[in-house]
C-alpha cells in the first residue's frame, strides 16, 4: 500500500492502543472503581450518577471526540457534519415506533403485561440519559468512522463484536453471563449494533443512533 493511500486512514496502531487501554479502563471501573464507589457511597442513584455520567463520558464521550477532532481528515464523518441533520434522514424516525412495537410484543409473547416496572427509577434514567450517548460516540462515531474507509461490511461486523465484547464485565459483575450467552441475548447486542452502524453510515448522523439507543434502553429499563 502506497503512503498516500495509507494517509487516507486512520494508523491501524492508533486503533490497536486505544482499544487496549479503552477495554482495560473499562474492564478495571467494573471490577475495582464501580464496588468501590458502591461500598463508600450509600446512595445507588449518585453512584449511578458518578459512573454513567462522569466517569464514563470521561473514559468514553471525551476522547472519542478528540481522536475524530485528531483525525478529521481520515474518518469518514467529520465531528461537525455529524450533526447535520438532512430531510430525507426522517424516514428513519419511523424505528421508534417499531423499537416500541417490537419490545412490547415480545414481552406480551413472553406472558408479562406491558407497562412500567416497579424497579423503574432515577438511576435508571441517568442510565438511559448517558448510555447512548457514550457508546454510539464510541463505537459508531469514532471506531466505525474509523475504520469503515477501510472496508464497510468488515467494518461493520468487527464493529459489532467489540461492542458485544463491551457488556462482557457487565454481565460478568451482574452475574447475568451466562444467562445472556445461553439464552441467545448476546444476539440482540450484535443485532443492534449492525442496525445502529447501517443507520449512521447511511444517514452520516450521529444523533439518530444516539436516540435510538438510548430509546431501546429507555424501553427494556421501563417494562423488564
């Protein structure tokens, strides 16, 4: 590969350290930074608070914003035209109802009773508030836009494992591993994170991933 074609993209040894230290950090907040939050602070909503909204836009949000800023000329949506909005995105809008028919059929299907969970409550929206907004700058708003020039569907499809892989310390500290594996919930993840990648790259916006993830989770916290 010519040097002028490599400097197209984003150095692959740029993708590799930053992926190390992102799954470490993440991986030590959820084994040693979160119980400990959780031991010296009573209130589970500040916690919340504290590791959804803080620590996590700091691990997450903000340097996902500088490496696009970085490397603006090699990602394929520059952190501006992000968030340009075009007519012929409100076509997509029509997924928030299909989100909400979608969940609550299963649900139905499943014997429960759509309607709003008694364990609802403010951490929960804290979560929703912040999670889609730091996992789709994360992984469609820098590791998808920078690697995509790359090869789409390749793209795509690495894409969807690392945000699978992303749930695993998650998973693992709630004990719902193996439930989730068994039970074929892992297949969600990955089905969402191909939907919300397709969704950026076709509409070159951020923000319709963001509310969509964040919508999708805003669901399941609400009836489940």
């Amino acid at each position: 590969m010519s040097n002028e074609k490599k400097d197209k993209f984003v150095p692959i040894p740029t993708l590799i350290v930053y992926s190390i230290i992102f799954y470490s950090a993440w991986t030590a907040f959820h084994f040693a930074v979160e119980p400990a939050l959780q031991s010296h602070i009573s209130n589970p909503t500040l916690v919340t608070f504290i590791g959804d909204g803080i620590i996590k836009n700091l691990l997450w949000t903000l340097p996902a914003v500088l490496l696009i800023a970085k490397y603006r000329d090699k990602v394929s949506v520059g952190l501006g035209d992000m968030f340009k909005w075009k007519k012929e995105n409100n076509k997509y809008l029509l997924l928030f109802p299909a989100f909400a028919a979608y969940i609550i059929l299963e649900l139905v299907i499943r014997g429960g009773k759509p309607g709003i969970s008694d364990e609802f409550g403010m951490g929960d929206i804290i979560t929703v508030f912040f999670v889609g907004l730091t996992e789709e700058f994360v992984f469609r708003g820098w590791l998808l836009n920078s690697t995509v020039k790359r090869n789409e569907n390749a793209a795509i499809a690495i894409n969807s494992l690392m945000f699978l892989l992303i749930h695993f310390p998650i998973w693992i500290t709630s004990g719902e591993f193996v439930t989730n594996i068994t039970n074929f919930g892992f297949v969600c993840i990955i089905a969402l994170s191909v939907l919300f990648s397709v969704i950026f790259l076709k509409t070159r916006n951020i923000l319709l991933p963001i509310l969509l993830h964040s919508f999708w989770d805003l669901l399941i916290f609400m009836m489940y």
